[in-house]
C-alpha cells in the first residue's frame, strides 16, 4: 500500500496517459527505486536549487512502458551527482505547526525535510486529499502563499518554473502519497515573488468575471503586438519574468492576463484549450533556418498540461478550486510566452517536417523517449503531447484549437528528433535572436 513514506505502484491504475497495459515487474521495481530516492536523496541535487528529477523521469518512463532493466538503468544515471537527505530536525518540525512560526522557515532549503516530515504526518493523520486541501485550497493568506510557491523556483537567481506543481501532478496523479509529501514540502521551500503576477491578476480579473473570456491564443495574439510588452524583456535579465516582465510592464502584463477567466461549468474544455494554445506556441516557437529545437521554458508549461486534468477529476476539490488553479496556470504560462519575448508560432514548421524515422503511431516515439538518456524532460515532453491529441479531439472543430489530427504526432516526431540531434538538447528563450546563435542550420533532405 501506497504511504507518506514508502511509493507502490499499482499496474492497473488508471493514468492520463500510458501504453495499454502497464506490467507488475515494473510497478515493483520503480516502487522500490522511488522510495529509495524518497529516502535517500533531497529534493535538489545541489545547493543552488536544482531540482532531482528522478521521480519526473522513472513515473513518466514507466508509463510509457519501460521495462524494469530501462527504468533501473535510468536511475542509477542520475544518482550519481544526487545530494543526500539531511536529517529533520524534531524541534523544527514541531513549531511548523504554529502559524506563527510557519513563515521563518519557509524559502529555505535547508529546511525541506522538516517540511516534508511534518507534510508525512499530517498525511498520516488526515490523508493526501484532505492534507492538499488544508494546505492548498484553505483560502486564507497562509495557505495560499504555500499555492503560489507551486508555481516558482526555489532561488532567487534561477530561471525555473512548475517543479512543484509538475511534482504535485505526479503524486496526484499516481496516487502515491509520499511524493505528494515531497511536492508540498518542496513549495514550501521555494520563492513566493510570483504572486505579484498571479494574486495581481486575480483581482484585476475580478472586473472580468462577468464578460466571455478571450481564448488563450487571441491573448498570444495580443501579447505579442504590444511593443512594449516584446520590449520589456532582456536577454540578460536574471529571471526573465521577474526582472523582464513583471519589472517593466507588470500593468501589460496583468492587462492581457486577466482577460482570461474559466468558469466552473466549463473546466473540460478550457482545460483542452490551455493543453493545445501551450503546444501551439511551445512547438511553433522555431527559428528557421536554425535546427528543429523546443524552448526549455516553454516545455515546462506544456510538460505540466497533462497533470490539469489529473486535479480536475478530484472529486474532493471544488469546481472553483479547479478553475482557479486552472486560471493561474494559464496566467503563468502567458507570462511564460510574453518572457521569451513572444515568438511568432510557426504553423508551417510542424505541418511539413520530416520525421528522421517516420511512423504513423506514437510507439516507436515512446518506445524512442523510454530510452533517451537525460533527467526526464525529453520523455515528459512526449508523453504530454500524446496527451494533448486525446484530449484535444473533442474540439478539434474550434478555431482557438490550432493544433488538430496528425500535427500531434508531427510534434512528438520534431521532439524525438530534436534531443537525439546531439549538443544542446534545448533552446533557452526563443523569441530571443541571441538565443539560437549556438546552433546550426538545419539537415537538408
């Protein structure tokens, strides 16, 4: 059984997405694997905040049907470099559970396992949904400063974005606790300065709660016409939101924002419409006549898409918890896209490429991403665009959906390919000329 402290992997249970049938020898042995790394090693493999990838890695590969030999192999390849976990300390833990003490120890990483021992007990004693809803969803200031941190990184200087939501998803949807304790205790030790953005949007989509909603690539549209926001900006900044967006036309960017608003009667399909708008501008952010490459920024947004609908089906969370968290998902990613200085998506780039190993299906490319040798964002990436074309197909007649049919698998073969190019798997901000200096054109066939 599934606990706070110990990952058991059931085969038969149901995921967003995964091959027909998942296998028990391999439930077994990425169950042993992820509570070793549960026990073994800390969130962030060194102290600048970066973050252990293994549980992304061995979840998503084992869902997309690696066998025992393939998910042991990509393990001990990224344990090698992983930090070891620090002891809790009692007396720490005990006063996280005085509100008045709570703040003091919040933002840092020294701190992550008293937090995740303190999140163990709390799931021990009430359970992983009501511990999520105590803590995520409690609407008071407390908590909903632990939600925005879901959404940030965990130092000042770092560029990154989602991993603790991205690690949330996980635990939900799996339905493993003890990660659900690490996703918790992880936000808990991450920044909170992106609730300028996202508490900022919140109140000023307060006026338009009472009008239709723009669609997400109308807004894209927008974004990207306005001068100023394109400007705002730099490649140089430390954090592109934080110092580009959000320091230079923070109003802009809330404008645009907040035009954007999900209803609870309506979270099926505007849950499709953020998976596709995120592939449509994550994909068709290319650089011709420069390589095949995904922005590294963006694939953060996208990888995330597939664990919306995971949250969706919590029949203990609210329809307006669900929007909510929908909405501040899509806000984020549209600051994402203004960061990067709103690259024009290129439609044409995914309609005529040219798979290196052409298929009509998506098993070679799975069976493609099971093996590709990095930390799991290659596989990530995959699995979430084969996500985004089931849950896509009901509204492929919509206009707002740009991506539809086969583009999809166009899409994962321009993934595959692009990581097993060799040299820089990703391009990092690419609206940015500078950013595409490094690589070279294009094979031509």
């Amino acid at each position: 059984m599934a606990t706070p402290q110990i990952v058991t992997l059931n085969p038969g249970e149901l995921l967003e997405l995964s091959v027909p049938r998942l296998h028990l020898d391999a439930a077994q042995k990425a169950s042993e694997l992820l509570s070793e790394n549960h026990e073994k090693f800390h969130i962030f493999f060194n102290q600048s905040g970066f973050h252990n990838h293994i549980v992304h890695h061995l979840l998503t590969v084992y869902a997309l049907g690696a066998p025992p030999s393939t998910i042991e192999k990509m393990y001990r390849d990224n344990t090698n470099y992983q930090r070891n976990m620090m002891q809790s300390d009692i007396a720490v833990v005990r006063e996280l559970y005085d509100a008045g003490n709570w703040k003091k120890y919040l933002a840092d990483e020294k701190h992550y396992h008293d937090f995740l021992t303190f999140f163990q007990q709390e799931i021990d004693e009430k359970g992983w949904e009501q511990t999520m809803q105590d803590y995520l969803f409690a609407h008071d200031e407390r908590f909903d400063d632990l939600l925005v941190r879901m959404f940030a990184e965990q130092l000042k200087f770092l560029r990154g974005f989602l991993h603790p939501l991205i690690h949330l998803g996980f635990g939900v949807e799996f339905k493993q606790p003890a990660i659900i304790a690490e996703a918790l205790a992880q936000a808990a030790v991450h920044q909170n300065w992106i609730s300028q953005l996202l508490l900022g949007v919140e109140k000023a989509a307060k006026a338009n709660r009472d009008k239709q909603s723009k669609s997400i690539v109308q807004l894209l549209d927008e974004i990207r016409a306005d001068k100023d926001l394109r400007a705002a900006p730099h490649f140089d900044d430390g954090n592109l939101v934080r110092d580009g967006i959000l320091k230079r036309a923070p109003e802009k960017m809330i404008h645009y924002a907040s035009q954007f608003t999900v209803q609870p009667d309506e979270l099926d399909e505007k849950t499709a419409e953020m998976t596709n708008a995120i592939a449509y501008f994550t994909g068709g952010a290319q650089h011709p006549p420069k390589q095949i490459k995904f922005d590294f920024y963006f694939i953060h947004c996208l990888n995330c898409t597939i664990f919306v609908p995971a949250f969706m089906k919590q029949k203990w969370l609210a329809k307006e918890d669900k929007a909510r968290l929908l909405e501040w998902f899509v806000w984020l990613s549209l600051a994402m896209y203004a960061s990067r200085k709103s690259p024009e998506p290129l439609m044409d780039e995914i309609r005529n490429y040219i798979p290196k190993q052409p298929a009509n299906n998506w098993d070679s490319i799975f069976e493609r991403a099971r093996v590709h040798e990095d930390e799991g964002h290659a596989a990530k990436l995959i699995r979430a665009l084969a996500h985004g074309q089931v849950i896509s197909a009901p509204y492929e007649q919509n206009d707002t959906f740009k991506i539809k049919g086969d583009m999809w698998l166009q899409l994962g073969h321009m993934a595959i390919d692009s990581v097993e190019a060799g040299g820089n798997r990703w391009v990092r901000s690419a609206g940015f000329d500078e950013a595409w200096e490094s690589f070279g054109p294009r094979a031509q066939l």
